[in-house]
C-alpha cells in the first residue's frame, strides 16, 4: 500500500510517500520537508499568516518533489492522507485542501489525519512498536502522556496544566536572546552551562496524576535572569543548563508516574514511546531511558527527523487508517483544536 501526506499545520510544508508491507512494516519511500524557520525567526514564534501564505507558495512544488523522488505517480497511490489539525488553520485549509484534489481527481481514498495520531504512531513505522504503548507526546503546542491502545483508541493520561514543555524552551531561549526554534539553543547553550548555579522549581514533582506544568519554571527564571542582568555569555549559558535539568527531573518523575498509572489501568506497556520535536533533547532521551528501565520497559524513540513535524508520520497514520477501513469523505473539515481523544473510537477517560 503506497500512502502520500501532507503536512502544514505549523512551519513545516512537508510531503511524503509512505509504504505499507502486507506484514504491517513500513518503509518510507520519499520523505521532503522545507522549513520556514527562517522567515518567522524574527519574530521568535510562528506567525500564522506568514506560515499559511509560505505554505501556498511551496506545497505543490513540495508534493511534486516528493513524487520524483519516489518515481512514483497519483494513479499508483492507494490514497492520500493530510494533517486536518490540530494547529494553525490556514495552513491547515492549504493542506487539506490540497489532498482532496489530488483524492478528487485520481479518484483515491482520503484520510484527514489528527497531527497527534500522526505522531503517536511514528514508532509503529520506524520500530514496528505493538499495542499497548505508553506514549509522551511532547513538542511545541502539546505535552501528553497517552495510553495508545489501537489505532483510534487513545487514553490521555496527562497532560500540562499551562504552557508545553517545547513552548517554554521557547519562551526561555527568547526570554535569553537566543534564536527560534529556542529547544536546539537552549540544549547547546546548557551543555556548556553550569546547572547548579541557579535553584528553579521543579513544579507538580511527586504528584499522583502523571500531569505538567511550566509557567512557574518559566517565571521563576526570568526572576533570576533579571536579578543578575545585564546576562553575560557565561550567565545565559548556566541559565539554560538550570532550566533544562528542571525540566529533565520533572521529565523524568511525571513519565515514570505516567507508566504505573499505565499498568494499573491496561497492563504492561510494550514500550515506552516518545515523539514531538522536544524528543531531540538528548538529557531528556537520557532520562526517558533511565525511567523506561525503572518501570521494567524500553524506550523506542524515533530518529531526530521523525520526532519533529514531517510528511512521513501523515502519510503513515493514513496507511494505518485506510487499512482499516477508516477513511474520510471529501466533507471533512480542517480542525484548529482536535483532541487526541476525539478520533474515531476513542475511549473516554473515566471522570
Ligand atoms: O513536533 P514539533 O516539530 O512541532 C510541534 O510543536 O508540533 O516540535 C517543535 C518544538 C519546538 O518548541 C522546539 O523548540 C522543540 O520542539 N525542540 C526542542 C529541541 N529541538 C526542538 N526542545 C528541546 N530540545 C531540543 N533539542
Ligand atoms: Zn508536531
């Protein structure tokens, strides 16, 4: 089964060709991403309407890319799947829009694809991962702990309470004068840092639901930073390393809270499962290992480019979905908010 996806919910156009083998392996066949980084670093955050006009310009170049690069045509498709939302909508309407064209014209199944499902079931494309995996969701606009148990059947087990932990990485390398995307220079600038120099909270540790929350980190830093400003190179680096072991320790505690609430409610996970563009922090892949091993699991993390947004992830959710018959109409909207939760089938948590 050959699958094209679309991705344009934030600052990536990407497009990708995905396989699906008769034994359920997957194999990516052409995989291109064009960043717009660049064009909204100035401003230290995605400007949707700088994102969803650079998506117009260069999606069908982006798609046409990928189909030379799979040597492949529309008429060999056995469908077409985009990312509906959740994210910014007018990139959202570009790519989805996209999709039903191509699935209108050459006559192929549709599959608007949840960006979070896209995600969640990365690990099943490049590890084969079986059900039930734990997952920790964890990238600019989301922090989740979900139980995923089939492919619609998610539990959310938590969840943060404020800012995402991708969000507050941003805010600090702003908040430090650092570039956008601010998780990369955060971690480059805390590897040279001295962590102990500065006491920050490690807001919600010890708590019994496996839940986040970052705002008082955040502000309790920007204390510090002002306390000690004008900031020296020295300063921002320990500032950084401060910020990030914070955030590891409360990493580490939550998710390892997270998988026993897991096994209290479906039994052991098959895996510990990470995705999201904050899964490139390497301290904190560190310490997912450590607390994988604590609760008797291993961790599967995705390489680099396929934790952070990507075509591949889209166009394998839709492989997943069109072999089990759960495809969309040509009626199916774009969706700025769209739970994890709320994809067809899903469970509902108990109150
Ligand atoms: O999944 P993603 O590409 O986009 C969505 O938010 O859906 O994640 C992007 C986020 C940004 O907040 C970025 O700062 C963060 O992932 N990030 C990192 C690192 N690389 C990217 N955070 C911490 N350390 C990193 N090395
Ligand atoms: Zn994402």
């Amino acid at each position: 089964m050959l699958v094209l996806g679309i991705e344009t919910t934030c600052d990536e156009t990407a497009a990708a060709i995905v396989r699906r083998h008769e034994d359920g392996r997957g194999e990516i066949v052409a995989n291109v991403i064009l960043s717009q980084s660049a064009e909204h670093a100035a401003y230290g955050g995605v400007v949707p309407e700088i994102a969803a006009r650079a998506h117009v310009e260069v999606l069908d170049l982006t798609i046409a890319e990928a189909m030379v690069k799979a040597g492949t045509s529309f008429e060999a498709l056995d469908g077409v799947a985009a990312a509906a939302g959740p994210g910014l909508i007018g990139g959202i309407i570009v790519g989805l829009t996209m999709a039903k064209a191509i699935a209108l014209v050459v006559e192929k199944p549709l599959v608007a694809v949840n960006h979070l499902e896209a995600h969640a079931l990365t690990a099943r494309l490049t590890d084969a991962v079986a059900f039930p995996y734990c997952l920790f969701l964890v990238s600019g606009g989301h922090t989740q702990i979900v139980a995923v148990l089939d492919v619609g059947r998610y539990v959310r087990l938590g969840t943060t309470l404020d800012d995402a932990i991708g969000e507050a990485f941003d805010k600090t390398a702003k908040l430090l004068g650092l570039g956008y995307p601010g998780g990369p220079e955060v971690e480059r600038e805390a590897a040279r840092g001295e962590a102990t120099r500065f006491a920050l909270p490690r807001p919600m540790l010890g708590r019994d639901e496996p839940d986040f929350s970052l705002s008082g980190l955040k502000t309790a830093l920007r204390l510090e930073a002002e306390k000690i400003a004008p900031l020296s190179d020295q300063d921002v680096a320990d500032l950084c390393a401060a910020f990030q072991r914070a955030v590891v320790d409360v990493v580490a505690d939550r998710v390892l809270t997270g998988l026993r609430a897991f096994r209290r409610r479906f039994g052991a996970p098959t895996a510990l499962v990470v995705a999201g563009g904050v899964a490139v922090n390497q301290a904190i892949r560190r310490a997912l290992e450590t607390v994988a091993g604590m609760a008797d699991t291993s961790l599967v993390a995705p390489p680099a480019e396929l934790c952070t947004d990507n075509g591949a992830m889209i166009a394998w959710a839709g492989a997943e979905r069109i072999f089990r018959g759960m495809t969309d109409t040509l009626a199916a909207s774009p969706r700025a908010r769209w739970p994890l939760e709320e994809t067809l089938a899903a469970e509902k948590a108990p109150a």
